[in-house]
C-alpha cells in the first residue's frame, strides 16, 4: 500500500511502497550529490531508464526546470507511484511505460 513519505525533514515529500527504500535513494541523490558532478545544458533532453517512482526525474527537474525529461519505467506498482509523484510536484514529465502490462503507450504529464 502507498503511503505518503516527508523526505530531509520536510524537503520533499513523495508516494512510496518502501518508505527505507525511498530515504536511501533520498540520501544518496539528494543529500550525498551523487549527480551533482554532472553538468547539463540549461535545457537538457534528459533519458531515464528505470524511472522508479521518480526520485531522478524530480531532482533533475528541480536542477533543470526547462528540461525535458523521458522516463521509462516497466513495474507497474512504481509506474502509478511515478504518476501520483509527477502530478503532486506538477512537473511535466513524457513517460513510456515498459514490459508486457504497457497497452497504453507514451503519456505526458503536464505541469
């Protein structure tokens, strides 16, 4: 069951399954910088495969507001956690959804 999780002492705030599973991936992209050495352009074409419930995509979003983000994600279970994450922060994201569950094809989430 989904529950919704405050990460960093109120930093951010996400649907999970695994509230420990959603604070390590917090901790090491958020608090330990485990991107923070790459450098994109202002508006990045940014392609992110195994989309999970969204932790990469929020926080290059955050980093990058005018990038356009591809996640593909093929878990169903994390496909509506990523969904419900999208639409709680608005941010626009083009999702493919993956694996033999995926007949609705391509969606766009509209910030």
């Amino acid at each position: 069951m989904a529950e919704l999780v405050d990460l960093g002492d109120g930093a951010l705030k996400v649907y999970t399954q695994s509230s420990i599973e959603t604070e390590y991936i917090y901790n090491e992209i958020f608090r330990e910088g485990c991107y923070d050495g790459v450098e994109l352009p202002e508006r990045p074409l940014i392609l992110d495969a195994g989309g999970n419930i969204g932790m990469f995509a929020l926080f290059m979003k955050g980093k990058y507001p005018g990038a356009e983000v591809v996640s593909f994600e093929p878990m169903p279970e994390s496909i509506e956690l990523f969904h419900r994450n999208m639409a709680l922060h608005e941010i626009g994201v083009f999702e493919l959804s993956g694996g033999a569950e995926a007949s609705d094809g391509p969606r766009r989430h509209s910030a």
